[in-house]
C-alpha cells in the first residue's frame, strides 16, 4: 500500500515537473528575449533605457559649452559664424544640435540658423556656418546655443592629417594650406577651415573647404579664397583640418 502512494506520488511529480518544464520552453521559446542594449527597456546593469552600465550609450551627455561665437561679413549682406565648440569628456562623442543667432546693437534678433554636428572625444572644434543672410541691417552680436543629442562612450583616436604650412597670393585674398595625411592609411573627407584674427585677437575672417581624400603619406593643398583683401597687420591665422567622422 505504501510503496503504491510512493509510485503515485512520484508519477504526479513527474507530471508536474513536465509540465513546468513545457511552460517554461514555451516561455523561452516565444516569450523571452536575451536582454540587449537596444531592446527599449532598463535592464542588465543599465541606470536608465539602453544606458550605462555595459551600453555604450551614455544617459547624460557631457557639458558641451561654446568657447567663444563670431561672424564676419563673407560678401555684402552675407555672413558666416564661427564659434569654437569644447567637448569636455576625452571618454565621449556624440551629436549636438546647435542655433546661431545674429542680433544688431539693439539686441534685435537679425537671422537665425539652425543644424546639428557630430563631436569626438575631447575635441575642440570650429563650427562653421555659411551663408547667413542679413541683408543691409549690422549685426553687432552673435550668439550660439548648443543641446547635446546621442552621445556614446568612445576611446580618443590620434588624427593623422595635420596642416604644414600656408601662404597668402600677393593680393592677400587667396590663402593656400599644405595638408598632410602622415598616417598609415588613408583617410576619407577633411573639412579644412581658416580663421583670420588681427591684433586685437578679433575674427576678422573665415571659411572653409573640403578634400575628398588623402591616402596614406599623401598631401594636398586646401585653398581659401575672400573678395577683398586682408591687410597685413593680420596677427594670427588658425588653420584647421578635420577628418569627417564615417
């Protein structure tokens, strides 16, 4: 009788545990999905959705601040704005969207332009932004309003394209850079951007071109150009290459 209530008990265990174990397939069959850093919700060590923790994806971005913000008059009623963007983390890159406004010395907003651009880690960078329109009004200020957007965390990279050296054309108004690539290999897009400053450490002019690519030990010349000349008390040109981020 005993040994009867031991084999029935053991049988209904045995149904029970088949049953458990069916329900459980099913639910890692269908149901389950292993956690991941894109699945929309807060899981593994992650202190928000998809961030921190082992993702990449950071949940606060770094305080990225603009340095300093001009524009300079590129032909009559068309400026360009410049402003010198700092990313702070070396660990970090992202995107950011940024404004630029122009206001007259009555604090009158003239043009305004929006965009957003990508930072590397630890980069301070040039934004430049062509072409604004502000017809015959004077524009006595500029401002430059960043938001950081998608950052991730990034090891620093080593650019290998670097600026040799430059020269102006006897008019003053072309200025030709030799660009570098002294790496390995070969890089794609370089945005080269110019910056003229005069004694008093004020922009006075800027612009900015592109090379297509430079192979590895390779070098090309960047070339500016501005419808009128610069005088030559100019005391600083600052010329900055820029592998385009892929």
């Amino acid at each position: 009788m005993l040994w009867s209530l031991q084999r029935q008990l053991l049988y209904a265990l045995s149904v029970v545990g088949i049953f458990v174990a069916l329900i459980v397939g099913v639910y890692f069959l269908f149901f389950y999905s292993t956690p991941t850093c894109f699945d929309g919700k807060e899981n593994q060590d992650e202190t928000g959705v998809d961030c921190g923790g082992v993702c990449s994806r950071m949940c606060v971005a770094p305080n990225v601040t603009p340095l300093w913000a001009r524009s300079v008059e590129a032909t009559p009623g068309v400026h360009h704005a410049v402003s010198l963007i700092r990313n702070p983390d070396a660990g970090a890159q992202g995107t950011i969207s940024y404004v630029v406004s122009l206001f007259d010395a009555e604090n009158v907003l003239i043009a305004k332009k929006e965009g957003k651009t990508f930072l590397l880690p630890g980069e301070i960078f040039p934004l430049f932004v062509p072409n604004i329109v502000v017809g015959e009004r004077v524009v006595a200020r500029t401002f430059v309003d960043v938001t950081p957007r998608t950052w991730d965390r990034a090891e620093r990279e080593i650019q290998s394209v670097r600026v040799l050296n430059w020269s102006f054309d006897e008019d003053r108004t072309k200025l030709t850079a030799v660009v570098e690539n002294y790496g390995a290999l070969p890089v794609g897009e370089v945005v080269v951007t110019a910056l003229i400053f005069n004694k008093e450490e004020t922009l006075i002019g800027a612009s900015q071109t592109r090379i297509d690519a430079l192979d590895a030990r390779k070098r090309k010349n960047a070339v500016f150009t501005w419808p009128t000349p610069f005088p030559d008390t100019t005391s600083r040109i600052d010329i900055i290459p820029r592998v385009t981020p892929r």
